[in-house]
C-alpha cells in the first residue's frame, strides 16, 4: 500500500487482487492480529493452519537533537507518508503537500528512495537524500537510485544526521567530521521498518523475536516454531521486495497444503525454489549483441505525474532480446558427469563445455540421477547452451 504507482501502478495490483478473490478466497477486514485475533483462536475456530503475513510496519525512529522545537522542520516516517500518498484522500493530501518545499530524506533504503521520488512529483523545490552508507553500498535497488538522481533527487551519501536547527537538517560527514547545513522544510525518516512486536507477543503466545524484531520461520517451507503456524512476507528475516515477499507466500502455502493434503497432493505443484548464486560459467568466445533496455519515461516527463516509469518491449524487440541469451541452461560445468562417470558419450568441447554425443548415449539415465543441477534429462538432452 505504500509504493508508488510509478513503480507499481496500482490497477495492475487490483487485477492481481481480482484474480485472487475469484479463485474464491474469502476476505475479512478490519480485523487487527492481537486484538481482534490470535493464532490459537483461529485453530481453536476450526482453520487447519495460519499463515501470518503481517509485514513489517512499525517504523524505525530517529532520536535527534532539535525535533519538535519552534522553527525545526517536521519529522514525517516515510512509509506513513507514501501510504498517506498512496491513499488520495483529501486529509492525506494534507500531510503529503510539499509543492514548493525543500525535502529532506533520511535514508538509504527502496522506501527512502521512493519517498524522494514521490517528493519530486509532488511539486517539492529541491529533494535531497542523505544516508549513512556510501553510494555504491546504498541498500536501495541500483537502478532506483540512479532513477531517482537522473530525475534531480541529490544524494548525500556517508553522511548522519545530528541535529535540527531552524528551517534545517544538519549533517556531519562520515569521512571528515565536516558539517552539513541543509534548508528543510520537511525531513522524511525512512530508516527501516520492523515487525509490530506488541502485536505479535499478543496474538501468537511467547512469540520470541530475532534481533531484528522479525518472527523466525524455516526458508524453505516457512513454519514457525508453532504447529500449524507459518509466517511469510517481510514479518520474516530475508529480502523485503514484492517478489520475494510472493515467494515466500507461495512456499507457505505448499507446506501448509503438504500438511493438511498430504505430500502427493501439495508436491503436484511445488513452490520455487530457494536460488542461491550459481557456479560461474567458463567464458565463451561468441558473437556479442548489446541488452535491449525497457523503455523508460524521460526523466524530465517524469516529474510531471505518477505514471509508471518503465515501459514495455513491442514484439521484434522482445524476440530479438530473447534470442540474444546465450547462458541459460543449467549446467554449472561442475564436471562430475566427466570425472566419475567415465562414459564415452561425455565430451568436454573447445569452449569449456560439457556435451553429450546422442550416438554414443545408451540411455542408461545414471548421468541424470548423478547430476547435482538437475541439466541433464532422462532422454540424454544436457541443458547448457
């Protein structure tokens, strides 16, 4: 509910809700975990599991010398904002209105970066963010923050917020010691976010948190350490994007499917699977073609509204960038299927590639049980380019 609709528009977020209620899930509002509901009630109710996707909305705050004082700036949390941003409505638009002003973000993350952005199109004079990290270790995806200073938002990195003073947010830099002084109108903190804590102790008994306040939860199938409880989405440790956060509900649900269908059922679909960074692959000496990139919005046309950002190939472009991968099998030439094997029908080529020779292959399948990567079919086929 807090993302801006240039990055994520939001009737294609309704058809995706659409989607969902037409497969028949049932939807029951306004009820808030802890008070209204506990895990254990729901068990109690006849539910055969819960699956807890609570997020992670209590944001952190920043102790800062000044605040609240006559003549500082406001201090405004930056999902709160974006979600008063998101919602439209006049009271909201209230709080969001900073046509006109100088804004200052306090952080390094996707919502410090979608904040400034947002300020942007609001009309605001001038936006700077400033963070703790340098530029190239900010926790914010590489390609918002460069969106983000092709559009005019100007970075601050290394440095920390010490103090507010009349109309402005003084910085000292991480590097020299150097003081910042910064006109500010309005100062958005967006320094993370956590789990709801109290909420949580509530309505899941003696839930015992990790050091970040999230709830622990097996990665691969997302139980807790309650029966019949899982947890999914950013009240767990891991990445906080809407991709993972998908991820993670859907491996939630084929556990809590194996567990109430049993395993042949749930396994007929079975979630995705954990990635972790492959072996690298040798170099191939072939014809290189330059990426097509998605076409994006001018950064100037940018600032005029909220429309989304990155566009979409037309047909030749998407055929031509489709055909231009050249690594996208499976095979992480870990050379076991050469070394241990001893079959004839392996052959190591010029390049660094394991091939199979089809006349030689007598179908055995020992290979395809052999390989850790799952690239080599039953019928013989290796899947490398």
């Amino acid at each position: 509910h807090g993302i801006p609709a240039f990055r994520l528009p939001p009737e294609a977020l309704q058809r995706d809700l659409e989607r969902v209620f037409a497969m028949g899930v049932s939807f029951r509002g306004g009820q808030v975990f802890g008070s209204d509901i506990t895990a254990a009630g729901l068990l109690a109710d006849g539910f055969g599991a819960v699956c807890l996707a609570v997020g992670a909305h209590r944001p952190h705050e920043l102790a800062i010398a000044g605040a609240g004082e006559a003549g500082a700036p406001p201090l405004v949390a930056g999902l709160s904002w974006l979600a008063d941003l998101a919602a439209g409505q006049d009271a909201a638009a209230e709080r969001v209105s900073v046509a006109g002003q100088q804004v200052v973000v306090i952080g390094g993350g996707n919502t410090a970066v979608d904040a400034a952005r947002s300020a942007l199109r609001l009309g605001a004079a001038t936006v700077v963010v400033a963070c703790l990290e340098a530029r190239d270790a900010m926790p914010a995806l590489a390609e918002e923050i460069d969106a983000a200073h092709a559009e005019g938002v100007l970075i601050r990195a290394g440095h920390r917020p010490t103090s507010l003073g009349q109309g402005a947010l003084i910085l000292e830099s991480l590097v020299d010691g150097a003081a910042l002084h910064l006109a500010a109108d309005l100062v958005v903190v967006a320094i993370g976010q956590r789990p709801d804590g109290e909420a949580l102790a509530a309505g899941l008994q003696d839930a015992a948190l990790d050091e970040d306040g999230c709830l622990p939860a097996d990665g691969s199938t997302c139980a807790t350490a309650w029966p019949k409880v899982f947890a999914a989405g950013d009240l767990t440790a891991g990445e906080r994007t809407v991709t993972a956060a998908i991820a993670s509900g859907q491996r939630a649900a084929w556990a809590m499917d194996r567990q109430l269908r049993g395993e042949v059922a749930a396994d007929r679909r079975p979630p995705p699977a954990l990635t972790r960074r492959p072996a690298p692959l040798p170099p191939l000496v072939l014809p290189q073609r330059s990426r097509h990139g998605a076409p994006e919005l001018a950064p100037n046309r940018r600032r005029a509204d909220f429309d989304e950002v990155m566009g979409t190939f037309d047909e030749a472009t998407a055929q031509a960038e489709a055909s231009r991968c050249l690594l996208c099998g499976r095979c992480g030439v870990c050379r076991l299927c050469i070394d241990l094997l001893g079959c004839p029908g392996f052959k190591v080529e010029g390049d660094g590639h394991i091939a199979i020779e089809a006349s030689l292959c007598s179908g055995c399948g020992v290979c395809a049980e052999l390989c850790p990567s799952g690239a080599i079919g039953p019928d013989g086929t290796l899947g490398v380019s």
